[in-house]
C-alpha cells in the first residue's frame, strides 16, 4: 500500500483527467470531484427538513444523520469524494402518457432496467482501476449509504439543485443517475456549479399535489413519487384525486425543465424502456397476483414496493380515470387478501359507479373492522366520494 503523503503528493489536474478517461471508458457520462467536507450548508438544511417532519415516514432518513451532512464522517480516510452520472434521458415526452387515462404512469427511471444494477457495475470498474493504477482505497455508492448524493453532485459541478431540490445538468438535463465512490486519493477538487434557474418557477407550478412550499423546499409527504413508491399506508383521500393516472413516480417537475432542451436520449441499451412498461392497460396491471407481478418486474425497482402497494397505486388510478368500465376491476377486489387494496377498490368503485351502493355495502360490511375499509366505507356514505 502506498503510503498516504504519496496518495497526497499524486493531486494534479493531469490525475483528475486520467479519471475522468477512465469513467467515460466505463461508460459513465458526467464526472466531477469535491472534498468530503463540502456540503456543510445541504446538511444544515437536511436537519431543518427532518425537524419539520416533511420526510413522511421515511423513518431511514433519520437514522446516521450525521453522516448524512459530511462523507468525512461516513469514512474518515476519505480525501475525495468522486461523483459520477449515467444519462437516462427519454425518447418522447413523459408527459404524454397522463393524457391516457386508461393507461398508467411510470417514472422514466423504472422503465427499463434497474439503475442500481447497471450503475454499480460501472462504477465498480472505474474503482477497480482507479485501486489499480494508484493503490488507492476506494468504496463505491449507489443508493447504500447515508451519502447526499444531490448536493455532493452540485459542489463537484456536475449540475446545480434547482428549485424542485433535484440536481440539473446543463448537458443532460434532469436525466442523471448519479453515484459516488470515496477514495484516499487526495484529488483536485472541481469548481461548484453555479444555479442557473433564474426567475423560472415552472417546476413548482407544474406539480399536482402543490408539495414544494416554497423553492428549494420539498414537503415529501405530498409528493406523487413519495406516495406511490415510499408510503406503505393508506394515501390520504385529498391527494388520491390529483394523482391522476400516476402509478409509481412522477416526472412533472423534471420534465418540465427548460434545461432538458440540452439532454439527449440515453446510449445505455439498459435504460431503454421495455414496451410493456412505457403506458401499461390499467385493466391488466389491476389484475396482477403476486405470482405475475413478481414476474413482470423482474429486474426492475418497481418490484421493490410489492405487490400491495402497486396495485393500490392501481386502483387509485382506474378511481381517477372516468372511465366506467373499469368498475368491475375494481369490484374484483373489495374481496383481496390486503386491506389495502380492499380500501382502494372501494374508492375506486363508489368513484366510478356510485348506483352501486347497496352492493357495495354489503360487500364491504364484513370487513368493518379492518381500519381501511371502514374508512372508505363511512367516507363514501357521508361525502359521496
């Protein structure tokens, strides 16, 4: 092992492209570097987020908080944090989809392959060959550590957080996965990002669910991908109407982005979306048991949420379509296994056809006891949904 004064005496800018060759030989598309101590102020205001309660239930976000606001404390040996993008950028509008009430609404990063796996295998390469060519330790992130990945992302200047708190990229736009590997290797740091948002607001306009109390803010428990992915409960009956056909995630805030006119359509084969993920039948996804949803998700982050939550998100969506036929999916499952699902078939039903009462009285009735149904059911009786 090379000692650490030589790790230290290997900071050049000639070192920092060498990495950065490296990274686009793995196929990694955006590379910037920053110090483990550069985000002091993003962990301040993590803690004033946490301290408001606008994580929801994401109990996980409390924990190790600490290392949260400063990688240094994550690994004290680290001397660089290395941050590193994947573009995932779409082929059409994501938008267009939610003019397709019959249809569901998938978040373009959960169209295709799961990111985690793609993205690691990458940066494990470049770790490997970084360790290789200067004996440096290195730890590679995806999602698995207590790291603030967004901000980290802004000091090493690969984008800026704009006003929906996601990072931005002036050559990829909104459509960046971004991961970090941790290293001893004492680094040029790269210059932060300045904020290019100016007076635009369109982000915070476009969201359905108002969850930005104000720019720069994000109240997550009103937030569409919070809702369908996060919170394993009962989704609060005001925001259940401006999901629209939203089944897991929500793009509004970064599609609508000025700076995506920059970003290009992904390379990456593997963030490619699978046809029958890119606006699936609302009436075949409601059908799904836990068998076949296994099945369809294979490989994908929607597999992660289960069947319970997913189809609920379902349900929630055929209640949001208007369209009446798809009233008899949803009586299908005021008698499934999960309260959940039981919960918001009956929404869904009295939505879509509420002549059906008696029916769907007598139907719910023996699950009066589950928290749930009962409600739904008194809500139905006293606001008529």
């Amino acid at each position: 092992m090379i000692a650490p004064s030589t790790l230290q005496a290997r900071q050049s800018p000639r070192t920092r492209k060498h990495i950065e060759q490296m990274a686009t030989a793995c196929g990694l598309d955006a590379i910037g570097i920053t110090h483990p101590t550069a985000i002091a102020g993003p962990g301040r205001r993590l803690e004033q987020f946490l301290e408001s309660g606008r994580h929801g239930d994401m109990d996980w976000m409390e924990r190790h908080q600490d290392r949260r606001a400063s990688p240094a404390t994550l690994w004290p040996d680290a001397r660089s944090v290395i941050m590193l993008g994947m573009n995932y950028g779409p082929s059409d509008n994501p938008l267009a989809v939610l003019k397709k009430s019959g249809h569901g609404a998938i978040s373009v990063y959960a169209r295709g392959k799961d990111y985690h796996d793609v993205f690691k295998k990458r940066l494990k390469r470049l770790a490997r060959d970084i360790h290789d060519e200067w004996h440096a330790q290195v730890k590679v992130f995806v999602d698995t550590a207590p790291l603030m990945e967004k901000p980290l992302a802004a000091a090493a200047g690969l984008g800026w957080q704009g006003k929906h708190t996601n990072l931005v990229s002036r050559d990829h736009g909104s459509w960046l996965f971004l991961g970090a590997i941790l290293t001893n290797l004492a680094l040029p740091d790269d210059t932060p990002h300045e904020n290019h948002c100016g007076s635009c607001r369109a982000c915070l306009d476009v969201c359905p669910t108002h969850a930005f109390p104000a720019p720069y803010q994000l109240d997550a428990r009103r937030c569409i991908s919070y809702l369908t992915i996060e919170h394993k409960g009962h989704i609060d009956s005001s925001l259940r109407p401006l999901m629209g056909n939203r089944i897991y995630g929500c793009d509004d805030c970064l599609a609508v982005c000025p700076w995506n006119r920059f970003a290009r359509q992904t390379q990456e084969m593997a963030f490619h979306p699978r046809k029958e993920l890119q606006a699936p039948l609302l009436e075949e996804l409601v059908t799904l048991d836990d068998k076949t949803f296994r099945a369809l998700f294979s490989g994908s982050p929607i597999k992660r949420i289960g069947r319970t939550r997913f189809v609920r998100n379902v349900l929630i969506a055929i209640g949001n379509s208007a369209c009446r036929p798809l009233a008899a999916r949803a009586e299908s499952l005021i008698d499934d296994r999960e309260p959940l699902v039981r919960a918001m078939a009956v929404w869904a039903l009295a939505r879509l056809d509420p002549s059906r009462h008696e029916v769907l009285k007598s139907r719910a009735l023996p699950y009066e006891q589950d928290i749930y149904v009962r409600r739904e059911w008194h809500r139905r009786r006293s606001d008529t949904l």
